[in-house]
C-alpha cells in the first residue's frame, strides 16, 4: 500500500514511476520488498534495483534477517521506523542521512494499532524532499481511505512529516 501512494504521489508531481514489489517464495507474513524508480523521463527497467539511493525501511526488525543495505549507493538515505539514539543503529558509511520516525508511537495514538504505512510516507517525504506532503495528501485522499480512515491517514501522514528526526552522518565513503 505504502509504494502504491508514493508512486501515485510522485506521479501526480508529473513523474514516470515504476514500482515492482518482491514477495519471495512466501506471500503471506514474509518480509516484502519493494522497488521503485522515480524519473523526468519514461523508463524502461523493470526490474530490482541492486544499487538503491534511498531504503524506506517500515520494519526496521527486517534488517536483522536481511542485509538492506546491500549495494547500497554511496551517499544514501534511510529513513527508517524507530526512536532512541542514532549511533546505536548499525548505518553503514555510504549513508549520509537518516530519517527515524516513531511510527509505531504515532499510530498507535491515531489508529490504536500499530499500522505504520502512512507515517512513514510523511517521514519519507520530511527525509529525502523527493515528495511533498501535499502530493502524499492528494494521493491518499483520492485512494481506498476515501470511504473509511481518511480522516486518520492524512493525520499520519502530517505526523511522520513533522515528527521525523533527520541526523546528518559522516561524509559517505
């Protein structure tokens, strides 16, 4: 759901976007993927990206199963879910910012479960300024929250906006 109103968010911005989820062998309950290209241009990949610029990570427990980084660019940007102090992440050097957001805490006080997509579009967008939060707005607003959660969902997405700690990192490698 999260690609999905990021893509048509960016669209609305009047860019080409492709975003190709990975399930794995497991649909259900397995840690999802998802790859997105944003461009002026049309593209023509369609496939996974194997040197991203920017990780949006809502699960940061994925990371101690799975290696996100891997390949990751030089000069990156993560913004992930989480709070407390950001030396004790495990960032790599090729990352130069990181966007952390208390998602769950967010939600929790908005939807009373922990349902963290729409908090991490704002923090997405605070992080990396590759998306306004008016865009992200439009784009839930015009999707499946029109008949129930709207109200909730443009609320989150306004909080992972505003809440969303930025650390500047060392030059990256």
């Amino acid at each position: 759901m999260a690609s999905g109103l990021l893509a048509q968010a960016m669209a609305g911005e009047g860019r080409h976007v492709v975003a190709i989820p990975s399930f794995g062998f497991e649909r259900r309950g397995a840690p999802v993927a998802c790859f997105m290209r944003v461009d002026s241009k049309p593209i023509r990949a369609m496939t996974n990206i194997y040197k991203p610029d920017i990780i949006l990570c809502i699960d940061p427990t994925v990371s101690r199963v799975i290696n996100i980084f891997q390949g990751m660019a030089a000069g990156g940007i993560l913004v992930q879910a989480g709070k407390g102090d950001i030396e004790r992440l495990a960032v790599p050097d090729v990352v130069s910012r990181v966007g952390l957001c208390d998602a769950v805490s967010i939600a929790l006080s908005i939807f009373k479960r922990p349902i963290t997509n729409t908090v991490m579009l704002g923090a997405f967008a605070r992080a990396t300024g590759l998306v306004a939060l008016d865009s992200l707005k439009a784009a839930i607003e015009e999707g499946e929250f029109r008949d129930a959660g709207l109200k909730q969902n443009l609320e989150a997405v306004e909080r992972g906006f505003a809440e969303t700690e930025i650390h500047e990192l060392r030059a990256a490698a």
